[in-house]
C-alpha cells in the first residue's frame, strides 16, 4: 500500500469515529421506566429546533411548541432542571448587535410527550428576549442546549414528606414541571392504575403575580388540585384585588402569617421531611429566604444552592 493511500485510509478512520462520536451524542439514549427512548438536548453545544405551533394565551403569554428530531425522540430533561436559549439581539435604538443567553424550563414532560417541548414564555415590554418571542413565527428556529440546573427531582433521594413551592410569575414553570411530575407517577394518574410505588409527596404552592391576567397555568393547577385529591393545595396571592377575591388568599405580598395558614412549620437539624423551593423575582426570593431563616428556623440559605438543601432556589 502506498503513503498517499494508507494516509487517507487512516484519515477518513478518524473521520468516520468522530462522525459517530458526534451522532452517538447527538442521540444518546436514556433509559426510564424500562423503556429506552433518543433525546434530543446536547450539553455542551447549542441545536436549531423548529417551531410548530403557538398558542396565545394572553397578548404577553404565549405557549410555543419546538419539534424534535422524530415523533419518537424526547427532549432529555430531567424534572427540576432547565435549557438555554442563546438568541442575538438588536439593540432597536442603536442598532447594536449583542449575543444574550438566558434560561427556561420546558412546561412539557418527557414522562408524557415525544417529539416536541413547549415553552410558555411571557414577553416582556423592554426583554431582551422578548424580542425572539414577538418576532419568531412558525417555521423558525431558536438555538438551545441543556439540561443544566442542580435540582433533579427524580434523583432526589430521600424522597420528601412535603415541598413547599413559592414562587411569582414565570417562576412558576420548574414547579409546574415538577407538580407534575409527580401527578404523573401518583396514584391519583388513573393511567397507573394497578401499580403500587407511587410518589406520595404532598405539594403546597404559593403563587404571586401582580393582577389576575397574570397567571400561568391556572386552569391545569386547579384541575389538578381537584385529581390529586389534597396532594396538592395552591394559594394564589396578588398585588391588584380582582373583582371576586373569594378565591384568592391574599391581595398583597406571602408573609409568615399565610406560610403558617399553607401549613409551613419551623424546621428543626433532623428535619429532612420538608424542602422549600423558590422562584421567581429577586425581591421575592430575598424576602423568602429572610423569612425561612428568622421564622422558620431554616438555616441560612446558600447564594448557590444544591439540590438535598433544605430551601433550594431555581
């Protein structure tokens, strides 16, 4: 064999393993409940996915639909843990061009849908990011790579008694992933009748935005307080009192009063059958996390928490 021909021999070699290197990534397989299923996310390296669909909720509140490679390819996110979206933005003023990157949790599951996620995104007035979600129309692509986060529901071991979830606008969507999640494997799903290992943990969400318009998810969460049958209790707060207040159990901001009528009790050292997650916006997180150390007795809260801590933040 020739030196020009046993050099392009090992060549097109090293071509065809990171070739399948590459692929083998690109649709590495996970395993969950017996089944084996492709995933579509690659952490170190952002991938075009198409948008399918939109479904407006409210002129600011809308859910896109993303496709995935195939009707049979999940997303590969874990519950409790988000992607990222990276998104050039133009600066309308200047003109300026700016690469941005910020993070999302998908309101879709693996455990019940294949071949597409979804986003609810609520666009904001003067959001960077904002300005994909106004512009993008069906048939575009938005740039993602994931999963990243340190909470990962399903790896949470022990398994809590009771997750206190507060959190204020879309804050919301890691515990609505998260709710469920554990709708999904409880005994009050009707499509796991029959089996016997469910998760039993009790759920109380707390849940502020500013006036009525504002909530997401509403409708799911109250049908979902209904199937789950005092597994999940939600407690609705707003700054603007709507015209019927009968269901809202605060007009104003959480305080130690309602967190003690939600059924949060002071924590002691051995204490392991409670976790407290929080998301949302800065003040309300601060505020929180004052709160759960000076009333509650949790200990001080973490700037970057991890996922076995008693108050973990998204």
């Amino acid at each position: 064999m020739s030196s020009f021909s046993s050099n392009n021999t090992a060549a097109l070699a090293v071509i065809a393993i990171l070739a399948y290197m590459y692929f083998a990534k690109r649709q590495s397989s996970s395993q969950t409940s017996g089944s084996v299923f492709k995933t579509s996310l690659i952490k170190e390296e952002f991938l075009p996915f198409e948008l399918i669909d939109i479904v407006n909720h409210t002129e600011d509140i809308a859910t896109y639909r993303f496709k995935l490679e195939s009707e049979t390819h999940k997303l590969g996110l874990p519950i409790g843990q988000h992607i990222t979206i990276q998104y050039t933005y133009k600066n309308p003023e200047s003109g300026e061009e700016s690469e941005i990157i910020r993070h999302y949790t998908p309101v879709s599951l693996d455990l019940e849908t294949s071949g597409y996620f979804d986003l609810l995104i609520k666009k904001y007035p003067k959001g960077k990011m904002s300005q994909l979600f106004r512009d993008i129309k069906v048939g575009d692509h938005i740039k993602v790579r994931g999963p990243k986060g340190f909470y990962n529901y399903e790896k949470l071991l022990p398994k809590k008694k009771n997750l206190f979830m507060v959190c204020g606008g879309t804050g919301l969507t890691p515990m609505a992933q998260i709710i469920r999640g554990v709708y999904l494997n409880s005994k009050h799903n009707p499509l796991l009748d029959g089996i016997s290992n469910f998760d039993e943990t009790k759920i109380t969400l707390i849940y502020g935005n500013q006036k009525e318009e504002d909530i997401l998810l509403k409708k799911e969460l109250d049908e979902l307080v209904a199937k789950m049958d005092g597994q999940l209790s939600v407690y609705y707060i707003l700054d603007q009192a709507p015209k019927d207040v009968s269901w809202v159990s605060k007009v104003g901001y959480a305080d130690k009063e309602l967190l003690e009528t939600a059924g949060l009790k002071a924590t002691s050292e051995d204490d392991n059958e409670t976790q407290v997650l929080l998301c949302g916006p800065q003040g309300l997180v601060s505020g929180m996390k004052r709160m759960l150390t000076s009333d509650f007795n949790f200990p001080r809260v973490k700037p970057i928490t991890k996922m076995e801590d008693k108050v973990f933040v998204f």
